[in-house]
C-alpha cells in the first residue's frame, strides 16, 4: 500500500530494573535498550513516529507502537516485492 510505506526503525527505548541493590551495581545496569520495530507508516511528524503491524483494505489498523520522534535514530524505507 503505497500510502502507507513499509518502514524498519531502529530507536532508542528506557529501561528499568526493580527491587534493592547498591549504588554502584545500580550505575552499571543503567543504560538504554536498542529496539527494532519494521510496520506501515501511519503517522509521521516533529514529535512521533507511529506504524502498525497490520493493515485492511478498509482501512483498519492492528498492533500500533507510537515512538517519540526524538527516540528515532535510523529509519529506512523498504521495498516490497510484486508478485
């Protein structure tokens, strides 16, 4: 669906830990997750970027993530093979 391209994001994720530790072990485990999510574009502006798993001809949408824009480190556009 040209309308909605298909697109593979790379972005940036918070992450937390739970329960009791010292201070140290603590500032070792705090780092960032690196997800990766492939969906149509469905929305695409300064602030965010959204995409769905999936996509009806009546226009009907399923399993959507919104990433904040500033998360957003490498977005590609992929092409999809015609049979």
């Amino acid at each position: 669906m040209e309308e909605f391209p298909l697109v593979f994001i790379e972005w940036i994720d918070s992450a937390t830990t739970g329960g009791w530790r010292h201070l140290e072990e603590g500032k070792e485990e705090a780092t960032l997750t690196i997800c990766k999510s492939i969906g149509f574009l469905i929305k695409d502006t300064a602030e965010v970027v959204s995409i769905c798993q999936s996509l009806s001809d009546k226009r009907h949408i399923s399993d959507t993530i919104s990433i904040p824009r500033c998360c957003v480190y490498r977005m590609v556009y992929l092409e999809i093979g015609q049979e």
